[in-house]
C-alpha cells in the first residue's frame, strides 16, 4: 500500500517534492507483555535496520552476527603499516547517494549522517576519451537529462541518430515489479544493444552504472539497470551528487548505531556464528557458537529476521529444514554470488596532483573501475597525508573473471593508476593492501522471480538484504536498509504494534505522457 507525499511533511533528507510516502500498518506504539523476544541473524546494513526498527517499538532483540564488529560489507578492520601507524581497513569506497532516504534515516538515529562529507563531482571517464561531470546537470528530470546530453561529449548528432528511440522508451515507463516482468528476461548488455547508445555514453553512462552490481552487464538483468537509471536519474530530483562518511566506516557509522542499539536494549553479539533456525511452536530455536568455534547453544525466540548476505542465507537455510516450502527454498537454493572483485589500497610516499578529483568512474582502464583519492576526504587517510607527505589511493576492479591470476590483476591496477593519474609513476608505495571478496549478490538474468520476499509461509519469519525482492524501487545498500524496516514491521504487524514509515523515490517515470508513449511504443 502506498500514497503519494503531496501534502506530507517529510524529512530533512527527503527534498524531492515528489517522493513518496509508504506509510506503516497502523497500531500499538509499543510492544505489550509478554515482551516478545527477536533474533536478527545478521548485522549489516538489513540486520541493523531491522533490530533498530523492533527495538524503538518495545521488543528485544538479539543481533547475531558472525564478524568481529557490525557493517556487513561496509565493515572496517584495524590494521598497521610497516611505519607502525594504525590505520583502518575496509572494503573500499561506496557512494552514499541522497535518494537513500531510508538508510539515512537508520544513519541518523546514530548521528552517522552528520559524518557525510559532500563530494562536489560525480566523474567518469573513458580512457583515451571523454570525461563526463554531473557537477553542473540539474536535478529535476527530464533537465536532467537534457543537461547531461547537452553538456556530454559522448552524444553527437550523428550519435544519437543511431539511437532506436523505441527501446530507449523503456527507460521512461519504470515499475516495480512491472519492469522485472518486461525486462528480467534481457542481459543489461543486450538491452543497451536495442537502444544502440553510443559507444562512450554507454561505456560511461551506463556500464559504470551496471557495474557497481559486482556484474558483467553481459550477466546482469536488464530490469536492475533500468531500475538503477528510474532511481538516480529519470525518477529522482536528488541529482546524482553523493556523500562519503567523514572518518572510516566504524567511527562514522558503526560505532554511533551500536550504541543507539545498546541504548535501546539491544544484545549485540559479535563473533557469533547462528548454524540453524529451526520452527519451534508459534517461534524459532536458534542454534548459534563462537565464530572461532565453540560449545552450541540452543535459544528460543519469537520471531527472527534472517539478514546475511545472500551466500550466508543460502548455507543457513540449508542447515534449516524446517523453514518454508519447498518453492522458497529452491529459489533460495538458487541464489548466487556475482564474481570476485578486488579493492588496492595504496599508501604513496608523494601526493596525487591537487587537481585529481576525490573520486573517479573509469572505463577502459583494464579491470580498474574507479580511482578513490581518500584523504580528499577521509579524515584518517588525511591525517596520515598530512603527517607523511603523501597519498592514500584507493582503487576498484569489479567483476573479475573467476580464476585469473590475482597477481597478475593486483600488478595491473597499479600500472593502470600510472596511466589514469601520471604523476604516481614517480611515486613509491610505501604500503599496499590488496582485498579478493566474493559476496555480493549476482542479479542474474531471469534471477528475479527466485529471489525471496521479505514476508515468508511462517508469519513470525521474514528476510532482509540487498538481494531481497521488494516492491519499494530500491537497490544496493537502499534495498538492504529498506528491506530490513519492511522485515520488522511484517512482524510487528502480527504483535498489533506500529510500523515504521518508509520513503522512496517515485515509483515510476515523472511524465505521465513519456510514460504513456512508452507503453505504446
């Protein structure tokens, strides 16, 4: 259910006119007695949102997570450099985009939203070509887009010539799940085929874009990427400007929610690992150990949230027999990683030019995606730049084939960085942290209908995370935090107690006459 936020009063963080208001179940203010009693697996950005959201309405939580310190794949770690300062590691760079109106809204519970530092450009460039800016493209759709193409080397005349307007037209008529059904079924790849955009607009507008999912576009399903294009560009007035957090992720946002959630009541138990949730009567046992191993214990609770990535979720529903039917679990089953990526932190004896931008997109500068100059606005990073003279360089490879040579990758991205910003030729790497993962989650085409929904058979039972399907149109961390709120106010429904109002960007094209022409065409 969902209306329009004409005539709501929104938040701070929501200046979009026409965002729209997704107003909770109505009920209690609180939780009654017998207090019930959740188990949150999982302490990410869903896990998070979700323990918040059950706490502020009277139940108790328990959040299980498996690491040494809440942030999921936002985590951050200490670690020391050969010249004995301490430093934190983490798994790089992410953009915090203003249509993330229900992640700001968690962040700013623990005041993490004041950490956000504005960064004044969005830059992609291709090499040996084009370099696009949004600093100077207006907010508000379709200027947006007009400025943008005005402004962009990439669109010619004789570019957008070739254009095939009809394809184009998808892009005009988004809905969520309406867009999964037209386009699920096409690879991101094909579908910029169909439109037949130029070569550099599409290698700058829209594979930086596809990739930020961890993804070949060849392997990503078009409905995510004409999705991500309604969210940031033709359905939002947000801009497509960003903010980064001020200080390492645990000091600008980990840190301050912990101690709202403790403040709230909330048992936050790092280093837990939770083996099996199984039906026990109206509830779950939870069978959890020490991370490093350890003697299992067995608890009952009233309802859980699971809120792993999308591979812990799959190995623990296969620990879990006795949850949902089979269709769930097979579309669980189903669920996979997208490929390896690698984030190289450099730490360089000499600084990068003052000119460099804090952040940069990059296409066609072998697997390097984007370029991060961290002390532009890391405090740590800053500090340490400050003190030594240097830089603190931060670089991307998204979507690297399974089974190359990780050595070979790690010498490449540094030869690329030379190329990208010359100077760093001269300059000598007095420390460097290399980072393999492999735990995002991969949209695959045809993946959509398989995916699990926050609501489950059991009614006490929901899911959350970034892979979750959702009717909000959200992605990336957004659908992570959005999804968490959504899997606490599906189990406060059953206790009769309040939800939590949501926000999103609006649920489909800002033109009722393109939308129409698209549904023409």
């Amino acid at each position: 259910m969902r209306r329009a936020a004409a005539g709501q009063r929104r938040p701070v963080h929501v200046r979009d006119r026409r965002a729209v208001l997704w107003p909770a179940a109505p009920g209690a203010a609180r939780a009654g007695r017998p207090v019930p009693h959740a188990a949150v697996v999982g302490g990410g950005i869903a896990g998070i949102a979700a323990a918040t959201a059950l706490a502020e309405r009277g139940v108790r939580v328990d959040l299980l997570e498996r690491r040494a310190s809440l942030g999921g794949r936002l985590e951050g770690w200490p670690d020391r450099l050969s010249d004995g300062t301490s430093v934190t590691m983490s798994r790089g760079f992410h953009a915090f985009f203003r249509q993330y109106y229900n992640l700001r809204a968690l962040l700013l519970r623990g005041h993490g939203a004041a950490a956000f530092v504005p960064l004044d450009d969005y830059l992609l460039q291709r090499a040996g070509g084009a370099r696009e800016s949004f600093r100077r493209v207006p907010r508000t759709p379709p200027w947006n887009l007009l400025g943008f193409v005005a402004r962009s080397p990439a669109f010619s005349l004789s570019a957008m010539a070739g254009l095939s307007p009809r394809a184009a037209l998808a892009l005009l008529d988004v809905r969520v799940p309406h867009v999964y059904r037209r386009l699920d079924g096409v690879s991101a790849a094909d579908f910029l085929d169909r439109v037949r955009f130029p070569e550099e607009a599409r290698d700058l507008a829209f594979e930086v874009f596809s990739r930020s999912f961890f993804a070949d576009p060849r392997e990503l399903s078009a409905a995510e990427l004409v999705l991500m294009f309604h969210i940031y560009f033709l359905g939002s007035a947000e801009g497509l400007l960003f903010d980064v957090p001020g200080e390492p992720f645990p000091a600008a946002l980990w840190e301050p929610l912990a101690r709202h959630l403790e403040a709230l009541g909330v048992t936050v138990r790092t280093r837990r690992r939770v083996h099996s949730v199984s039906p026990d009567g109206e509830g779950f046992t939870v069978t959890s150990s020490p991370a490093g191993g350890g003697r299992r214990e067995e608890a009952h609770y009233d309802a859980a949230v699971l809120a792993p990535d999308s591979g812990g979720l799959r190995s623990l529903v296969d620990a879990s027999p006795g949850l949902g039917h089979r269709d769930w679990r097979a579309g669980i089953a189903r669920l996979r990683q997208a490929p390896p990526f690698l984030v190289s932190r450099y730490w360089l004896d000499r600084p990068v030019h003052s000119r460099r931008p804090g952040f940069l997109g990059t296409s066609g500068y072998g697997p390097v995606d984007n370029v991060s100059v961290l002390e532009r606005w890391e405090g740590e990073a800053a500090r340490w730049a400050a003190r030594t003279g240097g830089s603190v360089v931060e670089l991307h490879a998204y979507a690297v084939p399974e089974g190359c040579d990780r050595g070979a990758v790690e010498a490449r991205m540094v030869r690329e960085l030379r190329r990208i910003y010359p100077e760093t030729a001269r300059a000598a790497v007095l420390d460097v942290r290399h980072e393999w993962r492999a735990d995002c989650p991969h949209f695959p085409v045809g993946g959509y209908p398989h995916r699990p929904g926050v609501r489950t058979s059991h009614p006490r039972l929901a899911v959350a995370g970034d892979a979750v399907r959702t009717e909000l149109p959200v992605a990336l961390m957004e659908r992570a935090a959005t999804t968490g709120f959504q899997a606490a106010n599906a189990l406060l429904e059953t206790w009769g107690v309040r939800g939590h109002d949501l926000w999103s960007v609006p649920v489909a094209g800002r033109s009722a006459a393109l939308r129409l022409l698209a549904r023409l065409a």
